[in-house]
C-alpha cells in the first residue's frame, strides 16, 4: 500500500513547555484522520514531554540526532534517546544544519543509518541554493544530495524533503512547475539508483502558508510538506492540512 501522504512540522529553535498547548489543540482536532500523516518535529527538550501530551494522536519527530549510540559524548542525543522520549520521526539534514554545523551527505547518511536502527523514519533535507539555481545546477545539487545522503540500506524508508534553502523562511517558493520538475529528477534519479526499491515519499518545504499549500500539494510528485514557521501555530498549522485534498473531516 502506497504510504500516505505526510504534513510534518518543525518547531526549529522555538517553543517552550507552554506551547505544548498548540500539540492539545492539534491532537484534539486531527487525531483520527488516517489519510493524512500528521507529524510534528519539536526541539528534543519538548518531546518527552509532548509525547504525553499527544496520546498517540499526533506523531512526534526531533530535528536531528547524533550518528552514535550512547556513549561519552557530552551534549549530544543518540537517535535511541529520541525514540525514548518519544520520537517517531527526525529531520535530518536540514540545511540550517548543513550550515550552522557543517553537516555533509556523509554525516547525514550516517545519522539516518543510527535513525533507522533506533526505528526512526528519518526525513532527509535537500535543497539548492539561489546561487545553484541560478546557475542552472539546481538539479543536478539536489539529485546529488539525495543520493549521497540516503543510507545504502534501508533507503527505501526514509522520506526526502525538497527544500530549496532560497525558500525557507523567505516566503518565496518555486513555480509549480518547477517543483514538479524537481520532485520527478529525484524520484527517477533514487529509483534508477536503488534498482526500483525506491518508492520513497518526496515532500516540498520552504515558505509552506495556509494560503499556497493547497496549490503545492496538487503539484504531481509532492508527497506531503515540511512546514517551519506555520507549524507553531495549531489554527495555521490545521489550516494547511485542512487544505490537502485528501483531508477528509470526520
Ligand atoms: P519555513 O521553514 O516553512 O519557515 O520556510 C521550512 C523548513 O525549514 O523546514
């Protein structure tokens, strides 16, 4: 059975135990509803906590995870530590991180291996930049990416989000047609790559707002979205799953 399609959140660095009322708010109003998956990735301090809260209605994600299991690494949280507090899901590759951390295709490749073991579905974060882009190479950045950041095995579980780094934050997004472009380049590429074991969920992210996510997700290929600055609000963040066109009320 085709997985469906998937809206994850991600608090990034924001939220505090009181915001947990967003999470009672969107568990409450969406717990029941198969045909969309409902994630949301909270900062690691939030999760245990938000795992009690959620009652299973709601997943859970973390935004990222050490490639090591536990050990002497202080400050550092194993991916076995996420899935105790709680975690279903995590970010990993996120170009904040790739950025602010110096993360490579390698190091994300070898968190996604530790994610997988620890029973968490990784979402892995690829995306060019505007220079990219304007250089005609947006493609081949992302195609590379993907697959340098997919574990060798195991690939097939984990989803891949597009998230173009010009289009986070910025409320800029790409054409329709242009993520479509983008989605079918990575889905051939994975599925060329992993001999058709590739079948793999492919979510779009970057400026994702109650008023274009309907427009987004009816682009073909777009498996679902990766939501940042909307997901911390639960009236903005059910607007955009009320806006899927496979969302269906009670
Ligand atoms: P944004 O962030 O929706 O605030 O643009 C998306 C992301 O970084 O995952």
């Amino acid at each position: 059975m085709r997985a469906p399609p998937l809206i994850a959140g991600n608090w990034k660095k924001f939220g505090r135990l009181a915001d947990l009322a967003e999470l009672d708010r969107l568990a409450a109003a969406f717990g029941a509803k198969a045909a969309v998956q409902i994630v949301l990735c909270l900062p690691a301090t939030l999760l245990a906590m938000g795992a009690a809260r959620a009652r299973g209605a709601i997943a859970l994600g973390a935004q990222d995870c050490d490639a090591r299991s536990d050990g002497a690494h202080t400050g550092d949280i194993s991916a076995a530590m996420m899935a105790d507090a709680g975690a279903e899901f995590v970010i990993l590759g996120h170009s904040e991180r790739r950025r602010d951390h110096g993360e490579t295709n390698e190091t994300v490749a070898a968190k996604a291996k530790a994610a997988l073991a620890a029973g968490l579905t990784p979402i892995i974060c690829v995306g060019e930049t505007l220079e990219d882009r304007q250089a005609g190479r947006a493609e081949a950045v992302v195609v590379g990416q993907a697959i340098a950041s997919l574990p060798l095995e195991g690939a097939g579980q984990c989803v891949l989000a597009y998230e173009p780094v010009w289009a986070i934050g910025t409320g800029l997004t790409p054409s329709a047609s242009d993520i479509e472009a983008m989605h079918h380049a990575v889905k051939s590429a994975l599925a060329a790559r992993f001999a058709g074991a590739w079948d793999g969920r492919v979510l779009y992210g970057g400026s994702v707002n109650p008023k274009n996510a309907e427009e987004i997700f009816r682009v073909a290929g777009v498996d679902g979205a990766l939501v940042g600055a909307a997901s911390l609000k639960s009236a903005e963040f059910g607007a955009i799953i009320r806006s899927h066109p496979l969302y269906e009320a009670n």
